[in-house]
C-alpha cells in the first residue's frame, strides 16, 4: 500500500497509519520499525496512531486515542501564502494594489 500511496500522492502529505485495536494489546515494536523504514526508503511522512475503537477490559476506553487522532490530522502543516505581499514601487516599499478601469467607447 505504501508504494501505491508513494507513486499515487505527488508530493505526498504525511500518512496517518491508524491501529484501531489498541485495547487487543501493544503494537509489535519490530513490525512498526518496519513499516515506519518501507515509508521513509518511499519519501513518506508517516506517524502511526493508536486507538481503542472497542473495550475488551484491558484498561483502555472505548475511544481511547481518539482525541489524539483529530489533533493530530487537524494539525495545519503547511504555511498560508502571505495574502497581501509587499513589493517595489518607485524605490519605495509599499503595498501593491491592481487597478481595473473600464473604458468606454463612444
């Protein structure tokens, strides 16, 4: 799947791999590792998330990481254009507007 997201997404936004059975126990650490190298040899961003969509009493929520999930893809990664720029005019810097005129023929 990471090599299909790799050739697919150009560039690539970073990946949120989401485990979704957090309460069933810990993650293997190796198969992670893993998956975190496949991501990085393909250029990929990718963070792993971890929640609790269920509750099977091992001392998780149901929900648990939820929370962390919506901030963690809400997060704003990428820089806003400046919305007005500053540029050169007559030597001075000042703010530039464009002008529309309509001309009227007679």
């Amino acid at each position: 799947m990471l090599q299909k997201l790799a050739g697919f997404l150009k560039p690539a936004p970073p990946i949120k791999l989401v485990l979704t059975r957090r309460d069933s126990g810990e993650p293997d650490t190796a198969a992670l590792e893993s998956l975190h190298a496949e991501a990085r040899s393909r250029g990929l961003d990718m963070e792993v998330l971890l929640i609790a969509s269920f509750s099977e009493g091992n001392g998780f929520t149901p929900g648990h990481g939820i929370a962390e999930l919506i901030a963690a893809t809400c997060k704003n990664n990428s820089q806003a254009p400046q919305f007005w720029s500053e540029t050169q005019i007559i030597g001075e810097e000042e703010r530039a507007m464009f002008r529309f005129r309509s001309v009227k023929e007679n």
